[in-house]
C-alpha cells in the first residue's frame, strides 16, 4: 500500500450518507491547495458521492483504498 502523506484525517466510519461527504467538504475547506486529506468512511454510498462531488468541485481523486469494514479516500485540494 503507498504511503501518503496526509494533512488532515477525516474519520466518518459509522456515519451515514450524506454525513462522511459533508464531513470531507468541512476538511478541505480548512486544508491548504495540494495537501492531502484522507477520508474513512464505513458508507457504501460514499463510494458513488465522494467520486461524483469531487469531479464537480474540481478536486482530485488520488486512490480509494478498499480495507476489511471500510474504504478510505486519498484526496487532494486542487484550488
């Protein structure tokens, strides 16, 4: 697994759609263009949202990590 490194985790497990997205929105408004963020989200929504809002905000999907009971979201603020 490639290590990154992140500037701000946003641990949304156990929170319900729309709940890990608005979570991560609230995260990079407070990151700096370029750092990373990372999100863990237990919501199989998320997979569809996450993917979809980002595209639309013009921010970069750098991986999604599959792990046993959760995804997480390698994000980067783009502007």
């Amino acid at each position: 697994m490639t290590e990154y490194n992140v500037a701000i985790e946003v641990d949304a497990r156990g929170s319900f759609c729309p709940g890990p997205m608005m979570e991560l929105i609230k995260a990079i408004r407070q990151a700096e263009v370029g750092e990373l963020l990372s999100l863990l989200s237990s919501d199989e929504g998320t997979r569809n949202d996450v993917p979809a809002w980002l595209k639309k905000a013009k921010h970069e999907l750098v991986e999604i990590i599959n792990l046993e009971d959760h995804d997480k979201y390698i994000v980067k603020k783009s502007h």
